[in-house]
C-alpha cells in the first residue's frame, strides 16, 4: 500500500490550522495536525514544496522508517516548522494504519489504560470576582481541574486572562467560549501587553490564597507562569504557592536554557510542568536525568508526531515523569484526538489541557472525542475519530492572526512571554 496523494488544507474557523491529509492505493486517508500557531503558512510551504513530493510512493505502512527519513533526511534537524510537519505526516500515516485495522488509534498503542484522560479547563478573570464566577461555570461543565489566570492590579491586560468584553463562558457541547481567541489575535501584526513582573509576583499568591479558601482543598489548581520569571524569581513563586498545592507550575522561566530549572527546583516542592515550545525528546534530557521537572508539556503536533512523543513519555517514565500534553484551541481537533489516544494508552498520563474548541472548528474537523465528567475520551471510531469536512473547511480562508508581544510597563523593553 503506497502513499498516493498528500494535501495540505488550511482552515481559519476563527483561528488558523494547518491540516495534512494522506491518501492511499488503498483508498484510505488520514489526517496529521501542522500548526504552528502565527508561523502557519511557514509550516504549509515546508510541507508542500519539500515533504509531499517525498511523500508519494513510499510505503504508507513504514512509520517509523518514514520519521526517520524526514528527520535525519533533512539535515537541518529539529525547530518547530521541521517538527510539526513530521509530526503532521507521522500522525496522518498512523490514523491509516488504525483505520486499516478497523481499531481506535489506541488499542494500537497498547490498549486502553484508564477510563478516560483527565482534563484541565481554563478559569480567568480580570478580578477575583469574574475569576470565581469562571471557576464555578468550568465546574458547572464538569471539570475536575482548573487552571488559574487573573488580571495584575495596574496592567491593563495579561496574556491568558479572558477580557470581560466577551466573557462568557463556552457551553458544553464547545460552543463559542471567551477562551477560543485568547492563544492568538488576527491582525497583521501583533498586539503589545505590558508586564510587571513584581506586580505579578506580588499578587498572584494572593489569588491562589483567595482560590483555595473560596474552593476549598480539594479541587486540583494549575498556573502558568509563561516563560516570564528568573530562576530565582521562579524559586520564590514555587515557594510562596507551596500553601496552596498547585497541581503544577508550568513555564516558569524561558526555555531555551533548561539548567535553569535547576536553582528552581533547589528552592521549592511545586511541581513544574515545560515543553510546550520543545520539539524533541533531546531537549527534556537533563530535565528527565536530573529529575527537574514532574509533567511533559509536548503535544503531538509540535514535537514530532505520535512515534516521537510515546518515546518521550517512555523516557519520562524511568524518571516517575508524567504526560501533562498541551491543549490550547491552536492545537487542532486532529492534534488533540492525537494526544488522547496516546494518553489513554500510555502508563504515566498526567493531565490534558482542554480549552474546547469553537463549534466552527468542530463543524470542519467532526471529532468524535467526548468529554464528560472531567475526562476526555478519544472514542471508539477506527483511526483518530476525526473526519475532516472540505466544504466546511473552505468557507473559512486564512487571515493572518498573531499572538501577542510582551513589552515591560517600566520602560517598554521586550520582555519574555
Ligand atoms: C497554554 C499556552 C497557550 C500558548 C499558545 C501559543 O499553556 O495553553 O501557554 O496559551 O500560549 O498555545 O500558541
Ligand atoms: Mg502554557
């Protein structure tokens, strides 16, 4: 059975997404998730004019031979256009397979592991009023984990906190949420936030103090602190949450410099989550062998493909490390059915991040995940139980969407985000 055909389709159904579609001689097709969310179109040309025409031909049965010709082939090895385009062609060859077997992707992967994958939902609010309200309708919808993200007295805005303009709160079904446009903002060049980082570091053990007594012990808590801190300012976040028990911390310092987690770790007990923004298994090395980290941030699409990420997990594994894949609306319907039957399948699941996607985005890719009682699951359909619509898909052109840039309220420098 030989590839035939390889189609790269973009869609915007309020956001970008890059989807690849691979045909067979045995008329089967699978779909693989390319978003680099504000890169996209860099992502459709590697595909397009340097992977495809590799593509026809080949054995649509030789994954692994075919990650590995796409990755030592290049020679400009790694970075996140390379790896999301392998892991778009890796993830479509494996929903072939799957269908082919008449199985869900994970019985493929080793077979059902838990009942269903814990989700964690986005709570926020530029007050602590609108924050509780955010946290009691996330509850309403069932979830049994939330991450928190609130307004910074005297910063007019913060990257993740939903604007009371247009807040309300998704449906369950994943209708229209104050969350969907939050990861990107279409115009042709991105909007500016400002930051304070004392501001921040002042207030935001104030909000998981004022979390914890409005909700009690039990609910699990998240943060992410996006790339924002110094070690030694990390240290002191950590430290100052221990009272509140996060589940995790996440992005604490930028990640480029890994060792950094080091001095973190040294100083506080708060697990730490990273690799949203990391593309192999080569940049968890010292993270996973001097156990400075506790959750895999790694979805599917940006760290190349379902072949790539199991063996990540299984290295976390040795290490007591779990899965904790990233799940923002960027990520699409193909990209998060891809982490759920792995995280199904795989012994050390931690958590799924879960922002729901806008009913637009669920009309083009038809996903037959559930989530129901704080779990998502992937579904019993053969292969990834997605089934991308090419008329849906067409009504809604690429339009250039950025996130935003993060400058310091004191003095306008480029800070980290
Ligand atoms: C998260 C993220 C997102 C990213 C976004 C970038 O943890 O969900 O940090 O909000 O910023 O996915 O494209
Ligand atoms: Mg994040």
């Amino acid at each position: 059975m030989t590839i035939t055909a390889a189609e790269v389709l973009v869609s915007s159904p309020g956001r970008n997404f890059v989807t690849v579609r691979i045909t067979t001689s045995a008329g089967v097709t699978g779909l693989g998730d390319a978003t680099v969310n504000g890169r996209e179109l860099a992502v459709v040309s590697y595909l397009r004019d340097h992977l495809v025409p590799l593509l026809i031909g080949r054995d649509a049965h030789a994954i692994e031979d075919t990650w590995q010709y796409l990755y030592r082939g290049a020679y400009w090895r790694r970075g996140p256009i390379t790896m999301a385009a392998i892991a778009a062609v890796d993830t479509a060859l494996w929903d072939i397979k799957a269908k082919l077997a008449g199985m869900p992707l994970y019985q493929l992967l080793g077979g059902r592991s838990r009942r269903g994958c814990l989700a964690y939902g986005h709570a926020s609010g530029a007050d602590l009023p609108e924050l509780f309200d955010s946290v009691r309708a996330h509850l309403g919808q069932g979830y049994r984990a939330i991450r928190i993200q609130t307004g910074i007295p005297g910063l007019s805005s913060v990257y993740g906190v939903a604007s009371s303009s247009n807040a309300h709160v998704g449906d369950a079904a994943g209708a229209t949420s104050r969350y969907d446009h939050e990861p990107a903002r279409r115009s042709a060049v991105p909007v500016e936030e400002e930051w304070d980082t004392r501001a921040y570091l002042r207030h935001a053990p104030r909000v998981f103090e004022a979390v914890r007594n409005e909700f009690g012990p039990e609910l699990p808590l998240l943060h992410d602190a996006h790339h924002r801190l110094t070690p030694i300012q990390a240290a002191r976040l950590g430290k100052e949450l221990e009272p509140y028990d996060l589940f995790w911390l996440e992005d604490v310092t930028p990640a480029e410099n890994t060792a950094m987690l080091r001095r973190v770790r040294e100083h506080t007990t708060t697990p730490l989550a990273i690799g949203e923004v990391f593309n192999t298994i080569w940049d968890y090395r010292e993270l996973f062998e001097e156990q400075l980290i506790d959750y895999v941030r790694s979805p599917v699409t940006h760290a190349g493909g379902i072949t790539a990420l199991r063996r990540i997990f299984d290295y976390a594994a040795v290490y007591q490390i779990k899965s904790g894949v990233h799940g923002p609306t960027d990520v699409s319907p193909v990209g998060l059915a891809a982490a759920l039957h792995l995280g199904i399948a795989i012994p050390n699941f931690g958590i799924q991040e879960y922002m729901k996607h806008s009913a637009a985005t669920d009309e083009v890719f038809r996903p037959a995940y559930r989530f129901a009682d704080g779990l998502l699951d992937p579904g019993e359909e053969p292969g990834l139980g997605v089934d991308y619509d090419d008329e849906a898909g067409a009504a809604h052109p690429y339009e250039p969407a950025y996130l935003p840039v993060n400058r310091l309220k004191l003095d306008g420098s480029m800070h980290d985000w």
